[in-house]
C-alpha cells in the first residue's frame, strides 16, 4: 500500500476497503462500519448484522461498535507511538491511550457476549485479534475472570473466521 499513490479503491490510503462490482462497475466501500453496513445490505435476513432501524437494539448494536472501534483507535496510537524512535516516544501519552484501551475492554467485558453474525461479534473479533498482536503484553483475556477469552476461542471457531495465513499483514 505504501508504494500505491492515488490508488483508487483506497483515496485515504487507509484499510480496510472492499472492491464491489455492482450494476457492471467496480467501486470501493472503505472504513470498517460502512463495509460492515454495506454487507448488512445484502445479506439473507437470517444473517443480517444489524438490527432493523425501528428496533431499540439498533442504537445499542452501534454503541458497542463504537466503544469496540474506540479501543481498536486507542491501541493503534500505542502502536503508532511505540514504532517511533526511543528518545521521542511519550509514556505518558502512551499510558493515557493504555487507560482508554483498559477501560474500554472492561466496558466490553460487561456487555452480554454478542452472537454470530452481528455487527458486534465482528467488531469484538477485530479488537480481540487486534490486541493479541499490537499489544501481547495487555493481558485482555483476564478482565472479568476470562469471560472475553472465552468469547474469543467460540468465535475462533466459527465458520465466518478466516484462517490467519489468509489474514494479510497489518
């Protein structure tokens, strides 16, 4: 990615984005929570992601994607940060983002597990998967006795999850 300028499918250069053909043209969907929506879209009604916008569940669907999203942004500063050279690294800023990632961990912890497919179970996933690679020190999988350990190895197992040889590198 970093020697594709101007690429069109990715303007911002961010992932992830997803490459669509739809009525005989390719288009790129980009940003997490819009490919998941846009997914949601066209799936069967059994696998739908989302609640409809007339349920009250909606709105909580999207809290817990945005507290999931807001952990993912805390520890990929961390990461950002920690890749800087030794003398211009901050700690404390560092350990400001470390509070934002605990403290949101522990919030996610206290919500009941989500189930497969849904919008929360991807967004728990990605965090989860995140953080055992950005940040193997913050040890996620004791906060409130293991009960988002347990949720991950369920989710590992699911159908849905992709083999991490598929996964490309971050």
């Amino acid at each position: 990615m970093r020697n594709a300028p101007n690429h069109p499918a990715f303007p911002t250069m961010k992932v992830p984005a997803l490459i669509v053909n739809s009525a005989g043209s390719r288009r790129s969907v980009f940003d997490s929570s819009i490919i998941l929506q846009y997914l949601d879209t066209i799936a069967e009604p059994r696998d739908r992601l989302y609640p409809p916008s007339s349920d009250p569940g909606r709105i909580e669907t999207l809290n817990f994607e945005a507290l999931a999203d807001g952990v993912l942004d805390a520890a990929w500063l961390i990461r950002a940060e920690t890749i800087r050279p030794e003398g211009e690294r901050s700690p404390q800023w560092i350990a400001g983002q470390m509070n934002k990632v605990r403290r949101g961990i522990e919030a996610l912890s206290e919500l009941p597990p989500p189930e497969f497919p849904s919008a929360k179970a991807v967004a728990l996933a990605c965090v989860l998967w995140y953080l055992n690679r950005r940040l193997p020190d913050f040890n996620w999988r004791e906060v409130q006795g293991g009960k988002l350990d347990a949720w991950y190895k369920r989710a590992l197992e699911h159908p849905a999850w992709v083999e991490e040889g598929d996964v490309p590198p971050s």
